[in-house]
C-alpha cells in the first residue's frame, strides 16, 4: 500500500511477543518461546541473520502453539486478556490480524485455511469478544 512502511525486524518481534503471551498467558512462556522460535530460525537462516525468515517466525509459532504451557490464570490485562480467553482456532487468527503485522493472505496461509474461513474465524472471534465484553 502506498505510504505504509515495510514492517521492521523490531515490529515483527514486537508482534510475536504479542502473540505468544497472548496464546500462553505469560510473559516468561512467551520470552522462551521466542529464544526458541529465533534459535531455530537463525539455524535455518544458516546463521546469516539477514536470511532470517520474518513470516517464518509465525509459521514456526503456529505450528507449537500447542507446545507452550498455557497459564490458567494468564498474567494479562485488557484485550490482551480476553483474546487469550478465546477458543482456538480463533484466538490465534484473530490476535495474528490483530497485529497488522502480516497481510491476511500470509495469516490463511500460515494458519492452512483460505481467506473465508480466516474472515469467518476472525468475525466469530470479533463477536465473541464483543458479548464478553458487555
């Protein structure tokens, strides 16, 4: 799109962090989550970090996602806490949108559904936080 900038390395890790406390609940879950997530990614990158696979890091998330131990009593606030609350697979689509971080098509793809059932997911998930938020 004209007149947006590219995500940086620093929006892409801002937005995984994100993700995964959100998916588990817990800051110390998410920062160890990450330190394996980019572990794996430099290997892959073969050690160059400008390889380093910035979609890949979601890709790589999403298919642990089942991996990371979720806190029952999650240690966020606000909208972060009520994504967290969602069933998958809404909360992970929903919180992937969320971050703007990649196009929708990427976010389908990474997650292996289409475009409408990403819309679908994403719809459910919208009005499910509406009504808890009521």
């Amino acid at each position: 799109m004209p007149g947006l900038n590219a995500p940086t390395a620093y929006d892409y890790v801002q937005a995984l962090y994100r993700l995964l406390a959100v998916q588990s609940g817990s800051s110390s879950t998410a920062e160890s989550a990450m330190k394996d997530i980019f572990l794996e990614a430099f290997e892959e990158a073969g050690k160059q970090l400008e390889r380093l696979d910035f979609d890949g890091l979601f890709r790589t998330a999403f298919r642990n996602r089942d991996s990371y131990p979720r806190k029952a009593e999650p240690e966020l606030n606000g909208w972060a806490r009520k994504l967290h609350q969602l069933p998958e697979p809404e909360r992970f689509s929903i919180t992937l949108f969320c971050l703007e971080i990649l196009p929708p098509a990427t976010i389908a793809e990474i997650t292996g559904t289409t475009l409408d059932i990403l819309a679908d997911r994403v719809a459910k998930a919208r009005k499910e936080l509406n009504f808890n938020l009521s």
